[in-house]
C-alpha cells in the first residue's frame, strides 16, 4: 500500500516537472485580446449560472408591462397611445437599472479571490473591468431586445425602423458601459455586496425616476423640472425617442456620448487608481 | 553572492491603527523553499500580497527578482505566480476552463490554450473532473486546480499563501509533493504557513513573522539550536498536578518552565542535564503521575514559544 502511494507520488511529480518544462511562453496578448477573453468568461459564466439572466429577461419585461398598464390610461388616456412615449424609456430604464448589478458581481468576484489572480496577470491592468463590462454589454443587449419585442407585442410601432431602434439600443449600451465604471468604483470602495447595490440603488432612483422617462416634464413643478433638464438620462431618453421615432436627433445624442466620455473619464480613473489597491 | 529573489528594507503595510507589515528586512537567496512561519493576523499575508504587486507598500522597499514591487510591478507580474486564500480560480466555471482562461491570458490562442491546459489537468490528476465546476471539487483537488492555475507560465518564483490551511493529511501529503516537484524543476518557492511541521518538512530558510515584524530567521535546526540544544518535555497526568509539578521541576532543575496550549503540558529549555534524575525522583515522591518525561530536540512549536513568549496557536481567534 505505501509502496503504491510512493509510487504514485513519484510518477504525479514527474508528470508535474515535464508539464512544467514543456512550455514555451507565448508573446504577450494585445489589450483587446485580454479584455475580449474576459468578456467570454463572463459568457461562459452566463452557461453555468443561467439564472444571471433571470434579471435581463423577466426584469424588463414585468417593467414594461407594469409601467404601460399601470399609467397608459392616466397619462395618455389608454396603454396604446402610451406606449409609443415610454417605449424608448422604458428600454433605457431597464438597462440602465440592471448596470448595477455589475458593481455587485464584481465584490464578489473580489472576496472569492478570483480577482486577485487576475490581478496579479502580465496583462493590460483594466482588462478584467472592461471584459466584464464587455460581458454585461452582452446582456444589456438581450435586456433591450426583450424590452423592445415586448413594446412590439402590446402595440409599439417606432416609425424609425429597425434601423432607428437598432441606434437608439447601441446609444444605451454605450451609456450604460460608460455607467458601469461608477459601479466598478464603487464596488471597490465599499465592503460588501449589499452596500454596492444600495449605494447603486439610491444613486439610479433619482436618475432613472427624476426623468423624461415617464411623463412630460412640462407638468412637473418647477424645481423637478431644473433637475430633469440636467439629468444626463433625460438626454438619453430624448436622443433615443428620437433615433427610435425616426426623427434626426437633435445636440441630445452628443450630449449623451459627451456624458459617457466623461463618466469613463473620471470613473474609469478612480476605478483603477483603486484597482492597485483595493480593501 | 547568490542571486537574491526578494530582498525588501523597511517594507512597512498599514492598515488603520495595525501595522500589518511593520519594516520587514529580507534578503532571500534563489532556489528551494522559504518558509515564512506565523499565526494568524501576523502579517504573512499582507507581505505575501505586497510581493505579488496586489498592494502597495506604505513605506520602504522591496525588490522581487531584482525588480521594484511599485516602479516595476508589470515586470515582476510576468515572473511570479501567486496562489493561496486570496488568489484563486473562479468556482462557477470547469477546472479546464479556468486553466483555459489563464493560458489565453498568457497569449496562448485557441488550440494551444486548450492543450495547455490539459497537459495540466493530466498532471495534477484531475483529468476526471476537467468538465466540472470548481465549486464542486474537494478540498484537495481544489488547492491543485489552484496551483496548476499559476503554473500556466513557468514561474521564476512562486509564492504559496497559507496552501495546505484545510486540507486532510492525505491532501496535503499530495501538495507537499508538488511543492518538492517544483522545487526541483528549479522554482523558488516563498511558502507562508502557520503549521510549525509544514515549515520544518519543506522549508530550506524560515522566517518566524509575529505582529508585523521578523523575529527570528535560519534554517529550521539554526532556530531550533538557538532556543537551546535541548529540550524537557513533562505532561502530568491530571491537569491539577502541573503547577505542583512546575514547582518541584523548577527548584531541583534551577529553571523556569514554560506552559502550551496543553493543559497538562510543561516545557522548558536545558542545557544541563545533570539534575534531571533527581527531579524525576522527586515528581514520584510527590505522587504526581507523569504521562510524558522526555529529553529531546525542541520543535518549531517550542521555538515559537521562546521567541515570542506565547505559543503559536494562540492567535487564531483574534485573525
């Protein structure tokens, strides 16, 4: 018996010297080879935990449906006529809400250990945070997709096509990649999981609800209505409703990519000056 | 002069009002295994981490392959590997696709990552298990994924956080034998452990850290000489008996006996030996029955003890 025990011993550490020397390293991967690798482990993540997409898929559509029904009438007189109004919202709304859940996935990421190692890689340093970014993007798109064929079933007809739903949708995951670097800050900053989703939580509820989302602002008291001109969203919501109806965008579309450059600016930097050292 | 893998002066961490890691030298030679020997909370971790680049020194230097941890952290990152409580592989996927993860992040593309990565699943036996999720791996097999996940790359020098912390005895037999594999391919090996046994088995040097700061430094007889060449060892068998049995002990022997975590347990440094029958004669005298009287070489336990006061495992709550 120990006689086959230290035979075994013998022949796993010969295994494990030649599986050492046969290697020959390979040149160092570009930037986007490493962030494109992360994004498919956050893919093949989705392969085993299928229920990550429980909040991309039922999510949207139960805000559609609740938002159109529960207001279509007092707002615009019925849910038909409602609905070509708050569809581009609405898909902003839903996309825009689920980005937080990205700050959380990565806590996690960071007390499991995961992220330690990948830190501790020769790669490009933000290639784990855009990947996963890249990853949520991918979600975020099954998110609109869904959103959007809900809108079609109870009665959406954009007037701007496939094309101009296909661009208001590409505007919103370029603004919520360029949101998710707050959640990546944060989630570095803060301890636990929960922390991140109510800091997150707290900071969309004015964006996403102090908006053009829902209602005219026209009808809004006047305070509500200073903020809900300042609110990056409300731009996005206008730069969308008009991409979607068919209508040429006005300064609202440059405003929104103006705002996501920022939003990477800063908190992409911040991100990553905590990224050396995170708690 | 022998090539230095790390070498640090006043390496200081500070977290709040602990000084975590508080002005470590260090000057370790290439090659074999270093073993950096603590309890809990004392900071082996903390310095593990500076070294691997995760964190950031507060104050002072370190050099990992020649290379400074803060200025050069990309040069070091491309030579070390790191495995241990803080950096693991990611439990909802399959053993070979986290292999695969990490060769693609080295450049390896497609076909070859694939083939590196069961070249070592064979080699760390885990071919059965290549399809399954890591959550559902054992203990064992979980610390081999994680070292197979840093040899990917051969490393120059690999540290090892804490790699045998849960492991049954036969698990851990089977990652002392891949650290000697290692070893003998000719990677440094920086082992942080807190099993005195672990760090007499495999270890060439041992640092003994305690509350931030190197304590002691050798080879694991250099410490154990330089608590005394010999060592007495008296367990009573009724816990009642050992202060009884501490007093005679200390009056016969001229010595002052320290206690272990063992309630029944007295230990203490001799350098004489000449009393020791009469003490013997005079614990029977007094009734107090022994379990153990023996003279021998004392451990890395009792070395810990001498140089700190306190025995080894006493922190552990407190981490």
């Amino acid at each position: 018996m120990s006689t086959t025990t230290a035979q075994e011993a013998e022949l796993r550490t010969d295994a494990i010297a030649s599986a050492l020397t046969s290697v020959t390293r390979p040149a160092r991967p570009s930037a986007l080879a490493t962030s494109v690798t992360f994004g498919w482990r956050a893919l093949l993540k989705i392969k085993h935990v299928p229920e990550q997409l429980f909040d991309v898929t039922v999510f949207p559509v139960m805000m559609t449906l609740l938002f159109t029904y529960l207001f279509g009438g007092a707002i615009a007189g019925s849910p038909a006529d409602y609905i070509a109004y708050i569809a581009p919202g609405v898909l902003v709304q839903s996309v825009l809400f689920i980005t937080m859940y990205t700050g959380s996935n990565l806590r996690t990421d960071i007390d499991r250990g995961v992220f330690d190692r990948f830190r501790s890689l020769p790669i490009w340093r933000p290639s784990p945070l855009v990947g996963m970014l890249l990853g949520d993007a991918v979600r975020f798109m099954v998110a609109s997709i869904i959103t959007a064929l809900v809108c079609l079933a109870i009665g959406w007809r954009p007037a701007g096509g496939v094309a101009g739903v296909a661009a208001g949708i590409a505007l919103v995951l370029v603004f919520a990649f360029s949101l998710g670097w707050i959640w990546t800050f944060l989630s570095l900053i803060l301890r636990t999981p929960q922390a991140i989703m109510g800091v997150a939580g707290f900071t969309l509820m004015p964006l996403l609800f102090g908006s053009n989302i829902f209602v005219d602002p026209s009808t809004m008291p006047g305070w509500l209505q200073a903020w809900v001109d300042v609110n990056p969203v409300s731009d996005l919501v206008t730069a969308v409703r008009a991409l979607m109806d068919g209508i040429s965008p006005g300064g609202e579309v440059a405003i929104s990519l103006a705002w996501s450059a920022g939003l990477v600016a800063v908190f992409g930097s911040l991100t990553m000056w905590k990224y050396r050292d995170p708690r | 002069m022998t090539e230095l893998v790390i070498e640090t002066a006043g390496l200081t961490k500070v977290y709040g009002d602990t000084r975590a890691v508080d002005g470590i030298d260090l000057a370790i030679p290439r090659g074999g295994v270093h073993g950096f020997l603590g309890p809990n909370g004392a900071g082996k971790t903390t310095a593990i981490r500076m070294f691997a680049t995760l964190i950031r020194p507060d104050a002072g230097h370190a050099r990992v392959l020649g290379h400074d941890i803060v200025r050069a952290a990309d040069e070091v990152r491309s030579k070390v590997s790191l495995t241990g409580q803080f950096a693991s592989v990611d439990e909802d996927l399959s053993g070979r696709e986290n292999l695969r993860l990490i060769a693609k992040l080295f450049g390896f593309r497609g076909a070859a990552a694939t083939r590196r990565a069961d070249e070592l699943l064979g080699a760390f036996g885990l071919d059965d298990a290549a399809d399954r999720q890591v959550k559902k791996y054992s203990g064992g097999m979980r610390r081999r994924i994680d070292i197979a996940a840093s040899l990917v790359v051969s490393p120059e020098l690999l540290f090892l956080d804490e790699p045998t912390t849960g492991l049954d005895p036969r698990a851990r037999n089977e990652v002392w034998d891949i650290i000697r594999a290692l070893v003998r391919h000719g990677t440094t090996v920086m082992l942080t452990t807190q099993y005195l046994d672990e760090a007499d088995q495999l270890a060439d040097r041992i640092s003994v850290i305690d509350h931030g700061r190197i304590i002691a430094e050798g080879t694991s007889s250099e410490l154990k000489a330089s608590v005394g060449s010999g060592t007495l060892h008296v367990r009573v068998m009724r816990r009642q008996d050992r202060d009884a049995a501490r007093d005679i002990l200390a009056r016969e022997l001229g010595i002052e006996l320290g206690t272990t975590h063992d309630p029944q347990a007295l230990v203490a440094g001799l350098e004489d030996r000449s009393g020791v029958t009469r003490a013997l004669a005079a614990l029977e005298q007094a009734h107090i029955e022994l379990a153990q009287f023996s003279l021998g070489q004392p451990t890395l336990d009792e070395v810990f003890l001498a140089l700190t006061g306190r025995p080894a495992e006493d922190e552990e709550e407190a981490a």
